[in-house]
C-alpha cells in the first residue's frame, strides 16, 4: 500500500499541479507553450512503438491510439503551429499525446480543440474561439471550477435523438472532445501494462492504482511512469532522450514477459505505423479524382472531338495509371485486413472502401469496350472514399462484435457489398448514356449512338452481376441468419431492402423483353434511378431504420441537401432526350 500512496502522490505533483501552474503560463505565446514541452521526433518514434490497449479491447501501437485521439479533438492527423520565425510546424499524433501526459498545463492552454463551425456563433459568450475554429481546454472551465457547458450538454442528452437541434448534437461532440482531453491529461488511456494470468486479459493504466501485480512487478508498475516522467523534464532541458528510450526498452519488455498471447509482432507494428502514416485510401481517393476526371474528358472527346490516335494513346495511358492505383488501394485493402486480423468489410466505413474498389475493377474489367465504364467507376469510387472519409464514418480498427467473428463474414458481407459497386456502376453508366442522348438532340453522329448501345450493353452485364450476386448473397445471409438468431428470414430492414433491390434490379433488366421495339431509354431511366435502392439498402437502412445490421440505430440525421438537388438534376436529365422523342425513337429502333 505504501506503493500505492507513494505513486497516487507522484500522480498528482505530475497531473493535478501543472493544472494550478497553468494560470502562471497565460502570458506565452503558443510556440512558447510547444517549445517547453516539445518531445524529440526519434524518441516520439520510439514511445509510438509501444503497444496499448483501447477501451474496446484492441491491442495496437500508441502511434494508432494517438492518430485517432487527435483525430477526435483536433479534426486533423497532426497538430500545426507557427514558430517564433513564423514558419509553420508539426507535431506527429504522437507527440500531442505524450505531450499532453508530460506537460498537461501547456495543453490546457493551447488552442487545438475543435469547434464546429455552425455552432461557434452561439458559443463565443463562453469559449474565446479562434479564427480557424479552435479552443483551448481551460476555456471550458470558470475560476471556480464549473464547467460552462454543463448545462447545455445536459439539456441536449435530455432530449429525444430525432428531436436534437444540429446546435445539441455539436455540443455532444464537444463534451466528447473535452471528455477524451482530460483523459490523455490523467493517463486513462495509457493501458500499456498487461498483468501475468489475467482471466479478461485486461491491461491498466497507471491511474488503476487498486491493481495488485505479482512481485517485482507491482514496483515495476508503480515506478515507471513517474520515472519516465522525470526523465523526460531532463532530457529536454539537456537534449539527451538515452535514459528516456531505454525506459521505452523497459516498457516494451514488460509486455513482452506478461503478455505473450496478445503482443503483436514487431512486423505487425512496423506495418501498422506505415498504414497510419500513408493514408493510403485517402490517396488512392484523390488519384481516382484526377484520373477519373481526365479519363471522362478523354472519352467525351473521343466521341464528339478529332486527333482521334492520340487521345486512344492518352487513353490508354490514363488507364494503365488507374489500373497503378486500383492495385495500391488492393494492397491497403489487404494491409488492413493483416492489421486488424478479419475481413476488411466489418463496418460502413470498410464496406465502403471494398465497395470502391470493386466498382473500379468492374470498370477495368469493360475497359478495352469502352473507356467510359473505367471512367465512372474511378469517379463513384471517389464518391465513395469521400463518404467514407466524412463525418458519418469513423476509420478506426476495432474488434469484431461475437455475431461477426464467423467466417459468412468473409462470403456474405463480400459478396453482398461487391454486388454494390457492379450495380452503382451501371446506373452511372445510365448516366453517362442520358447525357449523351441529351446531347445527340443538338449533336449527333454515328459514334454517339453506337456509344450509346456499348454504354447500354456494358449496363446489362454489370447489371446481371451484380444482381446475381445480390440474390446470392441475399441468400448466404439468410444461412448465416439461421446460424446466429435462429431464422432464415426475420424482415429486418436490410434483409427486406435487399429484397426490395433485388426486386427492382429484376425489373430493369427485364425491360428488354417487356419492351422489346425501344428499350434503350426506358432501360437507361429505370437503371439509373435504380440506384436509390441500393442507396437505402447500404446507406439508409444503416443511419435511418432500426435494425440488427443498423450502425446508428435508427438516430436520423438531416437528408443532405444534394440529394434533393441531384435527384432534380437526374429527372432533368432523364427528360431531356423525350424532347426530340420521334427522331430519337426511330434512330433507337433501328439500332436495336
């Protein structure tokens, strides 16, 4: 018990103290207030390495830990200041969180907590906010100690989730942000010690000071931190970080002794630092953008333009470049896989990724028919990474809940999403179709229609795929059902919109035959609007309907004003090519 006192005591001269000395900082400028605590990048490196574990159970370097806090509080990927030279500077992930635990009364001064834009307005009586959105953490509390937006938390959590103002909801997330600050601040977080024959295999935080270890190892848990604490005081005043790194050493062989079943291996963390680091979906969004963008101007020129050898060529070239980029996003598809040991398709935010890597090899797949199909599909991936890269989807690695830790995990979830990206991808082509029979009323040539009837044939077999798919793994997941809850089929939400998709999608393709003397518009129409079922199935039924496969539970959240005005463009679209109905007709009919 005498350990126990002795490190709560320590806790509070490292934690508690620097919260009263932060007064006596005020009058430091914001690098001023870095440069006191400012943690060398080799050693930041080094204490990344050290592996933690998160509330949910993952074990995973501190780098990953710390990217997803700041994430959180900052809205970035690492923290940027400007220096006494006025030079713009950053601070890894890594450096924030370990900077946060050595030097808290710094942190609670500098600006770095985010404030959404639509609410800053109606804060600004309370929290001083500067121009780019930001607060510090002592502008949360009065000199008394009250926190200021106690009230305003506790009357957005009171009330109904579908009946909270988008001002309730800002205000959750910023009660969330401080919540996580205090966190770093007092060591929550800081799960590094995994205990001898723990029966939950729990790790502690130093702020677990109930937790009896055997042995050497209660002083080792009892010691170390405020340790290296102190050590870190003296490595920035004297600029030598051996004694600091070789605490880490200590550290990581701690681990290693206590917990051999869960530590990952050397190559795991080497790996899952450069997943970190890269960014690889993010990338492969922006290079999809670019080639994408270019690839549908080439193609339109193609048609409508002249220098026909060299934009084949530039074409070409275009599409052995996406084809770079296809296998680099295979390759973070896998990576992540490695990293997080299941299936890289568990939440919204994976399904998402899978999905536009799928539509851009069915795009790839039709590419030497037609260089539109590649085309789309780079832009809808782009749509895609972009939504999951926004605020309706969080990125981080977690474990699988029980009822997905099944190998139908790998089969209905892939075959099911992949049916996704080859059915949006012919409605996009629909698309493309629409337009160009829009445009044929002021410009017509021989090469639009029959681009037209390749656009329309590429539909049918991406189309077929797709729904055969997505009645088969409608199917596999009525097995899985009877497996997990008891039942082949209970009308949950998803279930009974992938019906409904299948439905529909057996429609559009029927309409060849229902309509045999002019189906190219009609079947153009209905594809493209198709669509929206899909949407629902994927995106609605997960954030709007309450349901087993739900990730919001049904909390609603505002329909994005482009929906409204794309579907208005889309019916604009579809009506267009009725304005010269009779020519269009006959042209059409004799095409078929």
């Amino acid at each position: 018990m005498k350990h126990l006192f002795t490190y709560k005591l320590l806790w509070i001269l490292f934690i508690c103290i620097p919260h009263i000395s932060a007064q006596q900082l005020h009058h430091l400028q914001p690098y001023e207030l870095i440069e006191r605590q400012w943690i060398d990048d080799t050693h930041a490196e080094n204490f990344a390495r050290i592996q933690v574990q998160d509330f949910q159970g993952r074990i995973k370097p501190i780098h990953t830990l710390s990217l997803e806090l700041l994430r959180k509080i900052y809205g970035k990927s690492s923290f940027t200041y400007i220096d006494k030279h006025h030079q713009k500077k950053k601070l890894s992930p890594t450096q924030v969180f370990l900077g946060m635990q050595y030097k808290a009364d710094s942190w609670q001064l500098i600006e770095f907590i985010k404030i959404e834009k639509k609410s800053i307005a109606e804060l600004r009586h309370l929290l001083r906010i500067n121009t780019n959105g930001y607060t510090s953490a002592s502008q949360f509390f009065d000199f008394q100690g009250n926190y200021k937006l106690k009230q305003l938390v506790a009357d957005a959590f009171a009330k109904a989730p579908g009946k909270r103002s988008v001002f309730d909801k800002n205000i959750i997330k910023i009660d969330e942000r401080i919540n996580i600050v205090w966190g770093v601040f007092n060591g929550q977080f800081l799960k590094i010690f995994p205990k001898t024959g723990d029966p939950d295999k729990k790790w502690f935080a130093p702020t677990d000071i109930n937790t009896i270890f055997e042995n050497d190892d209660q002083l080792f848990f009892d010691k170390i931190i405020p340790t290296y604490l102190s050590q870190l005081s003296q490595a920035t005043k004297i600029k030598n970080w051996n004694k600091a790194n070789e605490t880490i050493e200590l550290l990581k062989g701690f681990q290693t002794k206590n917990e051999k079943e869960l530590i990952l291996s050397s190559a795991k963390v080497d790996w899952e630092l450069w997943f970190n680091k890269n960014s690889v979906f993010f990338k492969s969004m922006i290079a999809y953008t670019l080639l994408g963008i270019v690839l549908l101007i080439l193609s339109f020129i193609n048609i409508f333009g002249h220098g026909e050898r060299k934009i084949k060529k530039a074409i070409r070239i275009t599409i052995f470049l996406l084809i770079g980029i296809f296998l680099f996003h295979v390759f973070g598809i896998v990576l992540r896989s490695y990293i997080s040991g299941h299936a890289p398709w568990s939440n919204g935010y994976e399904a998402s990724v899978f999905i536009s890597c799928v539509t851009v090899l069915a795009g790839l797949v039709f590419s030497k028919k037609n260089s539109f199909a590649p085309a789309v599909a780079s832009i809808l991936a782009m749509c895609l990474l972009g939504i999951a890269h926004g605020s309706l989807m969080n990125p981080e690695i977690t474990n699988l809940v029980p009822v997905l830790k099944s190998y139908w995990l790998i089969i209905h979830v892939a075959v099911i999403t992949g049916s996704y990206g080859f059915l949006a991808l012919g409605s996009l082509l629909a698309l493309i179709v629409l337009i160009m029979m829009s445009i044929s009323i002021f410009r017509d040539n021989k090469k639009v229609q029959e681009t037209i009837q390749e656009l329309t044939t590429i539909n049918q077999l991406t189309s077929t795929l797709g729904l055969y798919m997505l009645t088969i793994g409608t199917f596999l997941g009525g097995i899985w059902a009877n497996e997990s809850w008891g039942r082949y089929w209970g009308w949950d939400p998803k279930e009974t919109w992938a019906l409904i998709s299948v439905i529909i999608y057996s429609f559009v393709l029927h309409i060849r035959i229902i309509f045999p003397k002019n189906y190219i518009y009609l079947y153009n129409v209905c594809s493209f609007f198709a669509l929206a079922s899909i949407l629902m199935t994927f995106f609605g039924v997960n954030y709007y309907l309450s349901g087993l496969h739900s990730y919001a539970k049904g909390d609603p959240f505002p329909v994005p004003n482009w929906i409204y005005i794309a579907l208005l463009m889309g019916i604009i679209i579809s009506v267009v090519p009725l304005l010269k109905n009779s020519k269009t007709t006959n042209r059409y009919n004799e095409m078929v």
